[in-house]
C-alpha cells in the first residue's frame, strides 16, 4: 500500500485517492508480491495503513470514516466511496522529492521482501532505484559473504534443488544462498535456515513457485504453467533437498515460515 502511494505520487496522481480506484492495482500487486492468502483483502491495507499516521481514510462527504469493527467490510468502503489522503505535508514531499521516494522505495523494500523480488516489485510500480548508501552495500555484502560460504558448504557448491554446480574460473557461477525464513522477517544467516540454489531456483523459492516440505522434500506449486516448467521445475517435485553429507537439516521451524508466508500451495 505504501509503495503504491509512492509510484501514485510519483506520477503525479490526485493527492484523495479513492477505493474503487486504488483496488485494482492493490489486488493485483498482493496477488502478485502478497502472502498467499485466499481471498484478495485490498481493504485492509487500505484500512490500516491509518494506524501509521500517515494515511486517513473519508467517506463521499469528506467526513473521517468510522466502522463498528477493527476490520471494515469491502461494502462498506464501496457504498461509501472510501477515499484515502496522505496528510498534504508528507504528500507535496514526496510527490516533489524524487530522492526522497528513492530512499522510502529502498526501505520498504528492505524490510519486507528479499533482494530478489526487489527489481520484479520495482518494475510493477513503475519505482526507480535508488542510490544505496556506501556504508549500507558494505555491512550488507560483508554479511552475504559469510552466509554464503557457509550455505554453500553445506549443499556442496551445488543448487539444492536441480544440482546446478557452474563455476567460472574456479568461482561459483549464479549459485546464491537464499534464507528459507526471509531475512528481513527474522531469519537468521545460519545453515539451518539456508540454502545453496540457482538463481532461477533462488527466485523460484522466493516467489513461492517451489515450497519445502516437512519431510525436507521440494515441493512445486500446482499454480505454476507454461510450457517449459516440467523441465525446469516440475521434474524436482518430491526430490529430497540436496545437502552435504551431515549438514544440519533444516529448522522446522523456517520451513513452516515459508510454507505459511511464501508458498503458493
Ligand atoms: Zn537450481
């Protein structure tokens, strides 16, 4: 909801937006980017974001909308033609600055998705990069770098999905270590919370086309298409992870993260 109103003010959209307008593009980026939840609720975040003071949700006669519960059906916002407002200070700043939604986009993306879905979210909006700051990419790459000698080690230098092992010149070649339980949600760098893919098997994990089972086992989503996904995905359905020989297992505890917050099961 936040980065929506960004790439919104971005584009120079009207400072009220309303419900009717906005749920379109909300469904289809938590259809897209959103935990995988049965019903598309485009209400809530709509709804809460005004716990954040920067939001505040009128009715059509521009009086503050007020619902009986904590949650305010989809009906009442439509019959109410619900419009939202970021207060016009924080509006004219980022509506004007376009570091400022740089900085903010960074941020948000930081804190709530792992690097790569960063670009796929980005381009959805229509958000452009920002210029990371030095001392950040430092503790960052700093930290990537132990975790992924470690993760590494413990799959064998090999994606634990497809056994894609590529090296170039010694070194190995689009292998990332990928955190079962999201970083930015807690997940530790620690080997029993990691590891060792491909990068296509890397996004896969991370946008929930493939899961883990309890039995440590790859799962493929059964909402996964398109002509060539037998060869790249769903022959490994039901193959156990591959892991160095007395590698920790996985802690069932990320495992059932990914399963609950991540796969499309
Ligand atoms: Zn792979």
């Amino acid at each position: 909801m936040l980065l929506l109103l960004l790439a919104r003010a971005g584009r120079g959209a009207p400072a009220d937006l309303r419900y009717v307008d906005l749920h379109e593009e909300l469904s289809r980026l938590l259809r897209e980017f959103g935990p995988p939840r049965g019903r598309l609720q485009t209400e809530l975040p709509f709804w809460h974001l005004q716990s954040e003071g920067v939001w505040v949700v009128r009715d059509a006669d521009r009086i503050p909308l007020r619902t009986s519960g904590s949650n305010p059906p989809r009906s009442a916002l439509v019959t109410r033609d619900a419009t939202g407002y970021v207060p016009p200070r924080y509006w004219a700043a980022i509506e004007r600055d376009a570091e400022l939604r740089a900085e903010l986009l960074q941020r948000i993306l930081s804190e709530f998705w792992p690097p790569t879905l960063h670009e796929a979210i980005r381009q959805a909006l229509d958000l452009s990069l920002p210029e990371l700051r030095a001392r950040e990419t430092v503790t960052r790459a700093r930290r990537d770098n132990s975790f992924r000698d470690l993760v590494l080690e413990t799959c064998g230098a090999r994606c634990a999905v497809c056994s894609y092992d590529g090296r170039l010149a010694g070194d190995p070649l689009a292998l990332d270590a990928a955190h079962v339980m999201w970083h930015c949600e807690g997940g530790p760098d620690a080997p029993d919370n990691g590891l060792a893919l491909c990068s296509f098997h890397h996004t896969a994990l991370d946008r929930g086309a493939i899961g883990i089972s309890e039995s440590q086992r790859v799962r493929v989503s059964p909402h996964v298409s398109g002509e060539q996904t037998d060869e790249w995905l769903r022959r490994f359905d039901g193959r156990p992870l591959g892991r160095s020989p007395g590698a920790p297992p996985l802690h069932p505890r990320f495992v059932r993260w990914h399963a609950r917050e991540v796969y499309r099961g």
